[in-house]
C-alpha cells in the first residue's frame, strides 16, 4: 500500500471514530516534486523499487518505536496511578 493510499485511509478512519469532524477534508497532496520544508514529497508511484524498500522499512522501524513508547508510557501511567493508592491517608 502506498503512503498516499495509507494516509487516505488513516483519514477516513479517524473520520468514522469521530476523532475529526465528518466535513473535515484531506488537504491534497502537493503536485510533481514539490518542497515543504526542505524535503521533496514525491509520491509512491515515482520511487524506485529501492526506495520503496527503503522507505517501508523506516516506517516499520517507527511504528515499533511508538508501539515500544505507547507501552512504556502505559507502565508510568499504571505506577503513578498505584502509587496514590499506595500514600492516601485515611481520614
């Protein structure tokens, strides 16, 4: 699946669980090569087959580090959570 069908789809699956308005609209992705920011964007189509390998590989490398902070940030949230239990004073 390329990133431009991926990013379509994550759209209209934070439309469908209201995490953004149902009018909102997907901006359109900028045309030819063109810059933002410095990077070029070119769309999946235009990348070689290298590239392609290339780019799917970062994108799983970053999904396991937000699935590895996801986790972690969860344990913090569950230890501070025991710990108010743990020091409430009885009245």
């Amino acid at each position: 699946m390329s990133w431009n069908e991926r990013r379509q789809q994550i759209f209209a699956n934070q439309k469908k669980l209201g995490v953004i308005p149902e009018d909102t609209k997907l901006t359109a992705w900028p045309e030819g090569q063109e810059e933002y920011n410095g990077a070029k964007l070119a769309k999946w189509d235009t990348l070689t087959a290298d590239e392609k390998k290339l780019f799917a590989r970062q994108a799983e490398v970053f999904a396991a580090y937000v699935a590895s902070n996801d986790h972690e940030i969860g344990r913090v949230i569950d230890k501070v959570e025991d710990s108010r239990v743990t020091f409430r004073r009885s009245p």
